[in-house]
C-alpha cells in the first residue's frame, strides 16, 4: 500500500538524519526501499520513486537538488531542508565536461542499457570492467558498483560517443560525475583504463572479461582459442 511505504520512506529519512549530518541521497534511499522489499511496489502509478514522494502527499519529506549538479538528488525532512540545502551548495561544482572517449565503452554502456526502469545495473570495480542486468552472486557482490536508476539514461543509442548530440552528451557526463560523486568513484581510474585494456592477447582479455563463475564453465574450441591468442 502506499501508505505503508510513505511510511517506510519516512521511516529510513529521520532515521538517517538522526544518526548523520550529511544529506541521504535519493539513491541510497532507494536501493535501502529494495534491499527492504519496499520499492518498487506494485500498482503505483510511477516507477519513479522521486515522483512518487513529491506526489505521496506527507509534506515532511522533500526533494533537493544538487544545484552544481541536478542529477544528484537529496530527500529531506522537514527540519534538515535548510541544513541540506547548505551543504549541496557548498560542495565543489565539478568539471561539467568528460572527456567521454577515454572512458571505456563498456562502462558508457553500463549507463545506457536498457534496464527495468527501477533496477539498478551493476559494473565491475575493477578492469576489464563489464555491467551486469542481474544482482552478482553473494561472491561477487563487493566486486561491483550499483548503478541506481536515477544515474542512467536508458535506451541512449551509444555507437559513438563522439557523435552523440549535444544534449545527449551533456545529460550522460552530468549522470556519470554524479554517480562517481555518490558512490565515490575516482574518473581518472576510469579514463586511464582504455589505455592499459590493450594488454595482453585476445583470447587473455575474452577470459578476464568474464565471472568468476562463467570462467569455470567457459569452453573455447580450440582453432577460436589459437586464433585469439595470436591476436593482440
């Protein structure tokens, strides 16, 4: 019901705000919703879950903007609206532009897949990086990043960066400076990345590439395997 979840929203915002200083994101607040078995709900009339509080109708809970940055979305109660409001305004307005072609297509693409639209998508921490539609394996959970469905723009048709529009390019650097901002993702290990994936053969890149679990089953017939290892 959606009383029970305005509820459960309320709930995890003076629950933060009691034992924390620093502004409780809209997306940790949703992905806290999924792990509780809150969000999505069915029978809502939006999947959007900053929709749904501005239109739940309890004015205690408020939506703030990043102002240096829109994508970077805060929830608020009613006594912590000015306190996190301050304290977005006073954070360091990062470099609006990306150098988009130094950041590996798999990752771009982990931005723009189509997903459900309350899903997350999750990216490998570590090179080669590759996303994953589905949660990893308890194993492997600390291996990857959560991408929440506010950082992404699914569908985006991304055959070349370099020929994005515009408007295009702008919305996808402003949702990959605020991701990397909320989850504290360094975009200089990121960028630096393309430049050192080259290494070794292709058959060595097809096998890294792959789950832990994927590279146990994995079965390479072996012209494939003697072709890709000549091949740099």
């Amino acid at each position: 019901m959606e009383t029970d979840l305005i509820q459960a929203i309320s709930s995890i915002v003076r629950q933060h705000y009691e034992s924390s200083s620093s502004p409780l994101l809209l997306a940790s607040l949703g992905s806290t919703l999924r792990k509780s078995g809150f969000w999505p709900e069915k029978g809502l009339p939006t999947k959007n879950l900053r929709e749904f509080i501005e239109r739940g109708g309890d004015s205690n809970l408020h939506i703030i903007r990043d102002p240096n940055s829109p994508a970077r979305i805060a929830v608020s109660d009613e006594d912590h609206v000015s306190q996190v409001k301050q304290q977005l305004a006073q954070r360091l307005k990062v470099d609006s532009r990306l150098d988009l072609a130094k950041i590996p297509r798999s990752v771009l693409l982990a931005f723009c897949v189509n997903q459900e639209p309350d899903r997350p998508v999750f990216l490998r921490k570590t090179p080669p990086h590759f996303f994953l539609l589905q949660a990893p394996s308890v194993q492997e959970a600390s291996s990857f990043w959560e991408i929440s469905p506010e950082f992404r723009i699914p569908n985006l048709r991304l055959t070349d960066s370099s020929k994005l529009s515009d408007l295009d390019r702008t919305k996808l650097e402003e949702r990959i400076l605020s991701w990397s901002a909320d989850v504290g993702v360094p975009l200089s290990d990121l960028q630096t990345y393309r430049a050192s994936s080259r290494s070794g053969t292709a058959l060595q890149r097809l096998i890294d590439a792959q789950s832990e679990e994927i590279k146990k089953k994995l079965l390479i017939p072996a012209d494939i395997a003697i072709l890709l290892s000549e091949n740099e």
